[in-house]
C-alpha cells in the first residue's frame, strides 16, 4: 500500500492539498481518494454549479435540457467534425496524438482543468461532481464496446461489400466516389487504432430511468429496455454496499438495431442490380433507355443520392411529374454519355449511385441515431465513481512513472478490464501466476474490450 500512498502524495501535493488519509485500510483510501479528487473537480465548476442548482428545482422537461446543455459543454473543445479528406486525415492522427499522449497527469488532475482540456477521466470527474451538486444517483461507467467501435467496423465492413459488388459485376467506379471510399476507409482504420481505448463514462438515473452520459465519447442517451432490467439489479447491489464491486451490464438492442439499418441501406445495392442487363445494348434510341429506366423507377430512386444535396427536396417534388422525370433522366444520360466509355459505363455511373445512396443512407442514420441517443455504447462496467476514479488517477499516475507494484495492486483492488489491460501493457507479463489468474478472469467474460481481445489473441 505504500506504493499507492506515494501516488496519492504526489496527486495531492500537485493539486495544492495536503496529504491527510490516516489509518486507512486499502479500500478506504482509494475510496476517499477517489471523493477528494470530486470534491477538488467541484471548486472549477462556476457555470456547472448554477446548472445543479437549476436542475434540482427543475420539471422533467428542464432536467433534460439542463443534462444535454451540459453535455455540450463538457465536450471537448478540440473535437469538431473531421472532412474526409487528406488535410481530415492529419487533423484526425493529430487529435488522437495530443488527447491521448500529450499533458500527462494535467489531462486528468483537477488543478489544471481550467487550463487544459481534460481526458475521459477528467471528464468522469467533471460529471461526477455534477451529479453530487444535483442529488443526481449515478455510477461510473467503464467502456467495454464503445458505440465508435461499432460505427468503424460497420463502415469497414459496409465498404468492402461495395467494392465486392464492384468487382463480381464488373462495374468500373467513379473516381470521386472511389477516393470517398477511400478516406472513409483510413479515417475508420485509424480511429479504431488510436480512439478506441480504455475510456469511462457515467450512467445516471433520471426519474425511474438510467442514461448513459458520455460528452467526451458522443454517447447521450437512454439505456435500452434489456440495459435498463440489468441497472435495477445492478443499482441495488452498489448502492446496498460501499465494497469495490462492479458489474457488466450488456445490450443486444443496440447491435441488432445497427445491423438491421445496415441490411436495409445494402438493399439499395440490390435494386441497382436490375440495370446489369442493360450494359450490352447498343444506343440505338437515347429516348427508349430513358423509358425503360423510367419503368425500372431508377429516376424516383438515384434522386436519394446525397449529390443533389440542397435540391433534392425540389427535385423528388418534381420528379413525380412524367415530363420532368424523361427531362432529367435524359440530361444525366447525356452528360454520362460526354466522359466517353459508352452505355456500359453510362450504366455503371448510374449503379454507382445506388452504392452511393446505400452508404450515405447507412451514415446518416448512424449520426443521427447516435445524436438523439438511439443507440449508445452496448456494454459496460458499472461501478462507484469513487472507486473508479480513484483507481483511475492512481494507474494513470502508476503508469506515468512505470510503478508496476502500484499498477498490479490496484488490478488486485478492482479487476475491471482496464485495470487488467494495464496490467498487460505497461508490465508485459503474460506468464507469471498472477497473470495467469488475470487470463482465466478475461477467459470468463461474456465481453471483451476490443484492446483485451486483442492480447488474448496475441499471447495464444
């Protein structure tokens, strides 16, 4: 323990405070320590006090707005949607580089907050002082399946089913389109390397009901039906006891729900296929491949592409009349018709479109979704937020100054699978009895973090 009390010092002493935890038990200290860093977050809350003070006094209605004003203000200041291009590119490998490497103990020490902007753990901190002002039950949240996850994945796996359909139909891509794949592709692969991490948020009850609140993550809203069954179990078992307990609460909703979206989008792929028999004619009559792509509905369909942007809203008004439907398939037939190629390309452009559609179809309702808090991070570990904090900042300081004692006595303390991920990856022991233990633990997990799944994989 002294180890841990040493740690404690140093955070205290950086914060301007006094090191006063005398006679304490193990389970006493973390959990004080773990107060005292809340109470510290409390004192650099100006605006997020007059919030708690509003929300005690507030409707239901209010409570909701007052939570997601404080959402976006807890958001990071240096967050901001990243274009898909080369310049995006950078930005992204930037952003990644500076929130999880740069600042040290100052992204998640309460002194420095007003200063610099906080990691999910100081983040956590920031909530949890809320929710203390507000009289606001709560609980810590460890991420095991971060809803990014899912959306890098899906987006990998959404990608290579397109270029799969390209390739067995022979369909040559539009160029545009094909660098759009691309930058989707490197800007999912490097946030699911780099962003998708051990990280905590906090779930919060809300009249009868439990919240996930997320700001640093992008994850507001409320849990599932089957999240919210394991909450009322999971709410009496922590609230009953003070002991380092935890538990995993999962959701299938979540993942159903996106892979259902996903099937729906992909059918646009299938009603591009019936243009393939169109690609061996030979343009005899311009006017009679307009009538017949007008029979197939391809005009009332390729209007959902996102490339009409601001006009689509105009054009699917005029769409529905006939003169304007042949007016407008033809001009798109014509101006294929100038880049050369034929009717076999002309047709390719315009099955292109519906892998276009498909896609953004797929995007657009994951963002929105995932704004109005349709769909939240799937799994979690649930513990007190004293006790997850506390032990956050003592491994975030463990492993800033490579104290593997202090790092294997707070996996022992609470073996959630941060803890033991940093096990893993700061010390590099994968054979010794104690991390054996910690494999067999691993083994029994109905869920794995994405990072754990990794070294399980890696050590076999």
């Amino acid at each position: 323990m002294k180890e841990l009390i040493e740690l404690i010092k140093f955070a205290l002493k950086e914060c301007g405070e006094e090191y006063e935890f005398v006679d304490y038990d193990e389970k006493s200290l973390i959990r004080n320590f773990g107060q005292k860093m809340i109470s510290l977050t409390l004192s650099r809350l100006p605006e997020i006090k007059e919030l708690a003070e509003e929300y005690k006094r507030s409707s239901l209605e209010r409570r909701l707005e007052i939570l997601k004003r404080l959402f976006h203000i807890l958001r990071s200041k240096e967050q901001k949607e990243i274009p898909l291009t080369l310049e995006g590119i950078i930005d992204l490998i930037n952003f990644e580089i500076k929130m999880n490497m740069e600042g040290g103990p100052k992204r998640y020490l309460p002194v420095y907050f007003n200063h610099i902007e906080p990691n999910c753990l100081g983040k956590e901190m920031q909530i949890a002082a809320f929710m203390r002002l507000a009289d606001i039950k709560s609980f810590s949240a460890s991420i095991i399946k971060h809803v990014s996850e899912f959306e890098c994945v899906e987006t990998l796996d959404f990608i290579r089913k397109i270029r799969e359909d390209m390739k067995k139909r022979n369909i040559q891509n539009d160029p545009l389109f094909e660098q759009s794949l691309y930058f989707q592709e490197v800007s999912s692969q490097i946030r699911l390397a780099t962003e998708i991490r051990f990280h905590s948020g906090i779930i919060l009850q809300l009249e009868k009901e439990w919240w996930m609140f997320d700001p640093y993550g992008l994850s507001l809203g409320k849990l599932p039906i089957d999240m919210q069954e394991q909450m009322k179990e999971v709410d009496k078992v922590l609230s009953s006891s003070k002991e380092p307990r935890f538990s995993l609460i999962y959701s299938k909703e979540v993942e159903e729900k996106i892979r259902e979206k996903k099937t729906e989008c992909l059918e646009w792929i299938e009603k591009s296929k019936k243009l393939d028999n169109l690609k061996e004619r030979e343009i005899v009559d311009l006017d009679k491949l307009v009538d017949e792509l007008i029979n197939l509905n391809v005009p009332i369909e390729i209007i959902e592409s996102p490339t009409f942007g601001d006009n689509a809203d105009v054009l699917k008004e005029k769409i529905q009349q006939p003169l304007f439907k042949k007016f407008f398939m033809k001009k798109l037939l014509e101006n294929s018709l100038t880049l050369g190629g034929g009717i076999k390309r002309m047709i390719d452009e315009l099955i292109t479109i519906y892998h276009l559609i498909a896609m953004y179809k797929f995007f657009e309702w994951f963002d929105k979704s995932r704004l109005n808090g349709e769909i939240i991070h799937p799994a979690l570990e649930v513990m007190r937020s004293e006790y997850s904090i506390g032990v956050g900042v003592l491994n975030n300081l463990a492993v800033e100054f490579n104290n593997f004692i202090a790092i294997k006595e707070l996996v022992n303390f609470l073996p959630i699978q941060a803890q033991i991920g940093a096990y893993f990856i700061i010390t590099g022991d994968f054979s010794s009895p104690f991390a054996s233990r910690l494999i067999s633990i691993l083994k029994n997990q109905t869920i794995l973090h994405k990072i754990l799944r990794k070294i399980l994989k890696d050590i076999k």
